[in-house]
C-alpha cells in the first residue's frame, strides 16, 4: 500500500507532467496548410533576392540565392517552378506537400554531416526545421507542390535557385496540375 503523502506527490508530478505536456503541445502547434477553396496564390510571404550568377557552365539559366520570410500563418497554394532548387529552413518551420513528381528531405541535425536524408512521399505533409531542407529538380521530373509556415513564428527560409531565363517563377496550378490564374 502506498502511503497518502507519496501519494499526493505521484499526483502532484503527474499533474505537472501533464500539464507541461499541454504547454509543450501548444508551443510546438503548427500552422496547417492552406484552406482547401483559398484562392490560389501566395499570402504572408516576402522574398529578397540575395545574389545572382549567370553560370557559364549553364548557359541560359541564372543561380540565385533568395531568402524568403513567411508570416505566422503565409502559405503558397499548388504551384511549380523552372528550376531546380534546394531550400532550407533558417528558423521557424515550413510544411510542404508535393502533389507530383519528386523532391528529397535533408535533415541537418546538429553536426557537419546532414543526419538523414529521404524522399519525400506524395501527397503527404512534412515538415521541415532550422538546418532541414528540401530539394527537387524541375527538369528532370514535374514538381507540383504547396508550401506554409508550419511554425506560430515566422519562418525564414533560403533558397538557391537554378532557374531559366524568360520563364515566369512561379506558376500557380489547380488539383489537375492546369496552369490557373
């Protein structure tokens, strides 16, 4: 039998797991992906172009380096880019869905060497963090995919591009991949 005091103590503790079990939840809630009937498009977001190369081993593309800043709550509704891109997450979380084609997860850890990397499933949200990033190449395979801040913070994320020149960045998709808007 367990005597009254020790008692209370175990309910005490458990109360106090509880509830910093609640707090913890609520302080690592994400941000969901965009609303179903949102219009398509981009809302939240604000980008910087970092810097730019017109590589001589690429003739007709440009490398560039853009920092992109995502509201609590920003979102970019089903979308594709010429490009090929890797983008990593500086602070907050960004949440990702690929509808189509092909993209890889690098997950950084903490150490020099990433400490995993995966495909990414369709049709599946992932969510990456600081040192995570994201990686698909336009060119080899179609990529359609919708982005979010996944975080209650704003969410800071650099991309470096290998884009083709004369091509709109983004365009925008409906559910059947169709260009819209």
């Amino acid at each position: 039998m367990i005597p009254g005091d020790v008692m209370k103590r175990i309910s005490v503790i458990g109360g106090v797991v509880a509830l910093l079990g609640l707090i913890a939840v609520g302080t690592l809630a994400q941000s969901a992906p965009p609303p179903v009937d949102a219009t398509p498009g981009t809302s939240g977001v604000n980008g910087a172009l970092l810097g730019a190369i017109f590589p001589a081993a690429a003739p007709g593309y440009r490398l560039q380096m853009t920092e992109l800043v995502w509201a609590p709550g920003a979102y970019s509704t089903s979308h594709t880019h010429p490009l090929a891109q890797v983008a990593c997450v500086q602070s907050g979380a960004l949440g990702m869905t690929l509808q189509q084609g092909a993209a890889t997860v690098t997950r950084g850890g903490s150490g020099t060497t990433p400490q995993s990397t995966e495909p990414v499933a369709l049709n599946t949200e992932v969510i990456v963090g600081p040192r995570d990033c994201i990686a698909y190449d336009e060119f080899s395979i179609h990529t359609i995919h919708t982005v979010w801040n996944a975080s209650e913070e704003t969410t800071t994320i650099w991309m470096a591009d290998l884009l083709k020149l004369g091509e709109p960045y983004t365009t925008l998709v409906n559910d059947l991949g169709t260009p819209v808007g």
